[in-house]
C-alpha cells in the first residue's frame, strides 16, 4: 500500500509542472508590418520585381517583334535566311527564359535579395520572441499567422505587441488584449 501511494504521489509531482505549462502565439504578419525595416525591404524587393519583370517583358517582346517580322518576311527569304531566322528567334527566346529563369527561378536573383533583406529582420524577430518565451516561461508559442492553423484563440495570449517592444520598435495599433 506504502508503494502505490508513494508511486502515485511521485507521478503526481511529475505530472504536476506540465500541467503549469504556458501558451501563447504571436502574429508574424503583424509584427513584419510594424517593423519599418521590412516595409523598406518590402518596398525595394517590389521595386527591383517590376524592373526585372520589365527587363523580362522587354525581351519576349522583341522576340514577338522578330517572329512577326519573320512570319511577313518568309515567303520571298531564301531557305537558309529562314533557318538563320528560325535560329535567331530559338535563341532569343532561351536568351529570355534563361534570364526569366535567373531573375526569378527558385534560386534566382530575386530569392538572393530577398534572402539578403528579410532574413536578418526575421532573425531579429526569432530572437525577440525566444527571449520574451524565456523571460516569461512560455512552453511553446504559435504563429497564428503561418501554416500552423490556430481555430481560436484568447487575445490575452497574443505577445505580438511583446515582441515589438523587446525588439524596441513602436507601432500604430496596439493589438486588443
């Protein structure tokens, strides 16, 4: 009998502080919109998209330009200027998916850049909210606003407005608690 009880008293101590566990989630989304270094990241990632995409544009409208001009031309050219402006018209366009593919393919320019600014600030916000979690014993902590789906949750519980303070910015809105 000594044994059950002193058994069930040692699994109820153990089990005691998972029940004190604490939640909470943030709002990532939210945070990047509060931080000014995003929103200047953001603005010149959009920036230098639509130049690239007019490079990008520029170049798929000449090739059209050359296979019109090839299609009105082609009945008087002779067969081998036909082939040299087949070959002309083929390599142009790998010309431009190549560069398409290089401004903005899985790996390409515009993923560099982004890497290049936003991953710092995301690093910064990361940090941020590791030391709120520490300085406030949070267990775990969701983003409610990534894949992780959160159906409800308590607006008491959301620390976004911590993070910015711990990351020493100051923000329009305060998020109701």
């Amino acid at each position: 009998m000594k044994k059950i009880f002193a058994t069930l008293t040692v699994l109820t101590l153990l089990a005691f502080p998972a029940l004190a566990q604490k939640f909470a989630y943030v709002d990532s989304e939210y945070i990047l919109q509060n931080v000014p270094e995003y929103n200047d990241a953001q603005a010149q990632l959009d920036e230098l998209s639509t130049e690239w995409q007019s490079e990008v544009e520029a170049k798929f409208k000449a090739i059209d330009k050359l296979y019109k001009d090839y299609q009105a031309e082609s009945v008087l050219l002779p067969e081998e200027m036909k082939r040299k402006r087949e070959d002309d018209i083929i390599k142009a366009e790998k010309e431009a998916k190549e560069l398409q593919k290089k401004r903005f393919g899985k790996d390409g320019d515009l993923f560099k850049k982004r890497q290049e600014l936003i991953k710092p600030i995301q690093d910064k916000v990361f940090a941020a909210i590791e030391q709120v979690a520490q300085a406030k014993n949070y267990a775990i902590i969701f983003d409610k606003s990534g894949s992780v789906t959160v159906m409800w949750a308590d607006a008491k519980y959301d620390i976004s407005d911590d993070i910015l303070d711990e990351m020493g910015y100051s923000f329009n809105t305060r998020k109701n608690k």
